[in-house]
C-alpha cells in the first residue's frame, strides 16, 4: 500500500458550517459532525454540502446510510464492532473511510475528486461492493474482508492490498490508470480485471492466492495469474 494522509485544504468557516449542520451533527472547528460513539444513531446521516463532515461510529451504532456525497471532505470512522451497517457514500475533495471488525456491511462507494484512502482493516469488514473512482484510491483489506466486488477506475493510481488472509474474495475490476494489487494466503479468488491499466501490477505472492488467472494489459505482462508492468516496454504507458 501507499500510504498518505487524507489532507483537507479548505479553510475553516465555521459560520457556514453553523448555517447548514443539522440533523444530529455538531460544528466543531467548522467541521459538522456526527459523533455516533456513544449515541446509536439509528436514522440516516446526510452530510451537509460544501464543509467538510466527520462521522463517528461506536460499537452498533449508524444502523442507515451514510451519505458524504455533497460535503467538502469527509471522514467516516466505523471504528466499533458491527457498527456503519447501511450503505456509504462519500465524495468531496478527500474522502477517508475506516471499517473496524464485522462493520461496514453494505456498498463503499467513493467519488472524490483528489483522493479516497480506505481501510478495511477489520476482520469481515466491507464485506459489500467497494467501488472507487478519485484521482488516487487506496483500499487495505484486512482478514476475511473485502468479499464483494471491487471497482476502483482513478485515473492515477489503484493500490489495493489484499495481503491479509482469504481478503478480496470477488472480482477486483482497475480503470485506466496504475494498478496495483498484492495478495496473500488464500486472497484474490475472483479475477483482477486490469487489460486498460497503463501498468499493472498484480502480485499473488501468497499460498493459494488469485485461483483465477488475472486479465493483464497485455500477453507480454502476464506472470502466471498475476501480472507486472516491469516485464516489457508495452506494460507500462503510464505518463
């Protein structure tokens, strides 16, 4: 994985932010917030447009969707068990999204401009659809997550680490720009799709790992069931 820091830009106005928070959430240094800890917040969380959003989840807690789309940035921490059960979306500029043990049931879906870092680092977490189309999408599954498909089309980099034990059980699907899949002990079952990656990288470096043979950019970059952009000049467009 490549690792960065979600980095919200936009300046602080805390006037605006107290004009448009609501339903449930709290201005706090011009950030509206949904502190969800410990409060179960069982009704939908819709993130206010144009400042950023932070959402916070304890142990059962955000039982609906959570909506982030219209928000500046957004920061969605389902960090207690079996909490974040509904569908979440989030968007503006910088979207982070971390998904602790059995959380995160439902679909991922991230449509930020710059960049979305997702971690779905607990055990049988997102075990739903994850689909990613920012700039730059970094998603980490940890044990026995990540079973549904995913879709990551950013125009310049999908890291996806699914080095952690039978993680990414589905069909792994990368647009146009860098792809870069690593799998562990029993990981990557369904195929990696990747024949439009300007390079593609495909590392199934674990026992039992990418039981089906990655589709790569090319017949030149393909290592067996996973792929390299480093084999021939024609693996790796990539401006």
């Amino acid at each position: 994985m490549i690792d960065g820091p979600v980095i919200d830009a936009s300046p602080i106005d805390a006037p605006r932010c107290e004009s448009v928070c609501s339903g449930g959430g709290t201005c706090v240094n011009g950030t509206c917030t949904f502190d969800c800890v410990g409060t179960l917040c069982t009704e939908p969380i819709t993130c206010p447009a144009g400042v950023p959003c932070t959402v916070n989840c304890g142990l059962n807690s955000c039982t609906k969707a959570i909506d982030c789309t219209a928000a500046s940035s957004c920061q969605i921490a389902c960090t207690g068990g079996q909490s974040c059960s509904g569908p979440i979306s989030c968007g503006g500029d910088t979207c982070s999204v971390t998904c602790a043990g059995d959380s995160c049931d439902q679909s991922v879906t991230c449509t930020a401009a710059t960049r979305c870092d997702l971690e779905c680092t607990g055990g049988q977490s997102c075990s739903n659809t994850v689909s990613c189309s920012a700039a730059t999408c970094t998603l980490d599954c940890g044990p026995d997550s990540c079973d549904g498909a995913i879709t990551c089309t950013a125009g310049t980099l999908c890291d996806i680490d699914c080095s952690s034990s039978q993680s990414c059980t589905g069909t792994i699907g990368c647009g146009t720009g860098r792809c870069a899949v690593a799998c562990g002990n029993g990981a990557c079952d369904g195929k990696v799709g990747c024949t439009n990656s300007c390079a593609c990288d495909v590392a199934c470096t674990g026992t039992s790992s990418c039981t089906n043979a990655s589709d790569c950019p090319g017949v030149l970059c393909d290592t067996g069931n996973g792929c390299s952009s480093t084999i021939d000049a024609v693996c790796n467009s990539c401006p």
